[in-house]
C-alpha cells in the first residue's frame, strides 16, 4: 500500500508539473522583453485614439499614405531595430538613414512629427517616435481594407542614424529571389515571410526611381529597350509612359487597387505586372511562385500572415527600459 500511494503521489507531481511548464510555455509573450499591448495604459491612456484621429485624417486627404507608413515602419525596424532611427534629421557631421539611397522618396515623416506634437500636448515626454510608427502602419493598413494586429508598445528612440547602415541592410528594388531571401534570413524571417511582407506593396504609390531598372537597360548592357522580360509587354508599355527614362521623380500608383489593402498585388506579379524587380522576381522561383499563387487564392491566408509578419517585425532590435530615449520631436535627438 505504501508503494502504491508513494507511485501514486509522484505520478500528481509529475502530472502537475507538466502542466505548470504547459502553461508557462503558452504564457511565453509573442512581444520582445519590455513590450506591452497596455504600456502607456495609465501614463498616457488616448495615445492610439490619438494616433489613429491623425492617421484618419491623412487617409482622408491621401489614401496612398497608407503605404507611406508601412514603408517606414519596414524601414525603420530593418535598420538596427524598431527604433524611430528613419525619422532622424542628419547634421553637420552625419548624413542619415533618410540621406540613404534605399530611402529615396520617403514620405511620412512631416505627419509623423505632427502626430509626435500632439501626443507631446496631451502626455509630455511618454511616447516614443518608434511606438508612433508601428501604430500608424497598423491602423493605416486597417483603414484600406487591411488586417488588424495587436501592437505592444514601450520602444524607446535611438540617438544614432547613418545612412550606410541602411543601405547595407535593406533590400533594393532590383533584388532577385536569392538576395531577397538571404536579406530577410539575416533579420530571422524565412522566405514565405519574405513573400507575405511583400504583398505591402499592395498599397500605396512610388517614385519611378525604382522602377527605372526594370523597364531601362534590364541585363546592363547600355541598351534602352532592354526590358525585364518578365514583365507583361502592355504593362511595360504603360509604365515607359508614366517613367520616361531618367526621369526619377514622377509617381505611380503601386498596384490596380493601390488605395485599398486586398491580394490584387499577388495576383498582378502572377500576371507580369509586379511593379519592381523586386515584385516580378517573386516567381521566377518555384517555391515563390508557390506561395504568390497561395496567396493571389486565399486573401484571408495572406492578411493572417501579414498581420503575424508585423507583429514580428515590430520586435526587432527594440529599445526599451533605461536604453534610448523618448524624443521630444522625432527629427531631432533631445
């Protein structure tokens, strides 16, 4: 009888300890350390009400500033972290992230500035340029269609931003496949993801600075009717009429339905429509393809992953604690 109650007291510990370490194991935070969906909960409560009346606002005014903001929460946290470094002003004796080449034609930053006042009225020196970023890239993508995501909140801002560290680290419009995986491996992102962050480029409109490569001297051999054969010819046809060569500064919408957050993008790079190299490289890889195709069927499957994506990426390299600082305006260290 001893034996049996002995057998039978260690089978509870066991049995109870597997337990505890099950929910010790759910309990894990999908959210870098010091992170949080309630950081500014008691020390500045209306912060995303407030953000969210701007980004409101600008949509109202341009749709196309949706992609604006998911451009610079991408730039942002790929360049040493989620950090606020991309909104930086460079000085006498630093040329910034935003001087970088892979930078050209950002935009945003002025409405950042102006939300980072407001939030500075109503809660003096609590919320950080970086935590501006990733709320107006959520809820920007929300208010066109897109998916919703939560957002933890406590980054701090960097004090540093150098344009050839960003150069070195994000992906230029005229990546294939390969340099485009191997980019993203480097942040711990695996290709799939590579190809669902993508798809952001379904909303929003660009510069034609990017897109030059793929309708001008395509293999580099100084030839002007050189084309990216990948591309559909009456698409290319239309984009040589909204890019003439060397002109690097008009805009074109990115995508047939740039105002809204859908998988048309997905199902444009199937049809030799992809608006970058970038884009169109996507399916010359079989496993790409695989994945644009998945995606061009299944909206639900691409805005769950998407949304899983920037939660992930809105983990990178974070600040938080005694580290960085909160600016008191975005442009400029304190």
């Amino acid at each position: 009888m001893a034996s049996a109650r002995a057998y039978s007291t260690s089978w509870v510990l066991f049995a109870s300890t597997i337990v505890l370490l099950a929910t010790l194991c759910g309990a894990v935070s999908k959210y870098a350390p010091g992170l949080s969906e309630s950081y500014y909960a008691k020390t500045c409560p209306q912060a995303p009400a407030i953000v969210d009346k701007f980004v409101t606002k600008y949509l109202t005014k341009d749709s196309s500033f949706a992609g604006a903001f998911n451009r610079l929460q991408f730039h942002d946290c790929w360049v040493q972290g989620c950090d606020g470094s991309v909104l930086l002003n460079s000085t006498a004796t630093n040329s910034a992230e935003r001087e970088a080449h892979v930078n050209f034609g950002l935009r945003g930053i002025k409405e950042v500035d102006e939300i980072k006042a407001a939030l500075e009225y109503a809660c003096p020196g609590v919320v950080s340029c970086a935590d501006i970023l990733i709320l107006a890239a959520r809820d920007a993508t929300v208010k066109v269609g897109g998916p919703w995501w939560p957002v933890a909140l406590g980054r701090k801002d960097s004090r540093k931003s150098v344009d050839l560290v960003a150069d070195g680290n994000l992906p230029f419009p005229v990546f294939n496949f390969a340099l485009l995986t191997a980019n993203f491996a480097r942040k711990n992102f695996n290709a799939r993801e590579m190809v669902v962050l993508s798809g952001a480029h379904t909303i929003g409109k660009t510069h034609c600075n990017g897109i030059l490569p793929h309708l001008y001297n395509f293999t580099g051999g100084n030839n002007a009717t050189d084309i990216d054969p990948a591309l559909n010819k009456g698409f290319a046809a239309f984009l040589k009429k909204q890019c003439p060569q060397g002109n690097r500064t008009n805009t074109i919408f990115i995508d047939s339905t740039a105002g809204k957050f859908d998988n048309a993008y997905y199902k444009n790079v199937l049809a030799g429509k992809g608006i970058f190299i970038t884009d169109a490289t996507l399916i010359r890889d079989s496993f790409g393809k695989k994945v644009v195709t998945s995606f061009a069927q299944a909206q639900s499957t691409f805005f769950q992953e998407f949304a899983d994506g920037m939660v992930k990426m809105g983990n990178l390299g974070v600040l938080t604690g005694s580290q960085g600082e909160i600016r008191k305006k975005c442009q400029f260290v304190n």
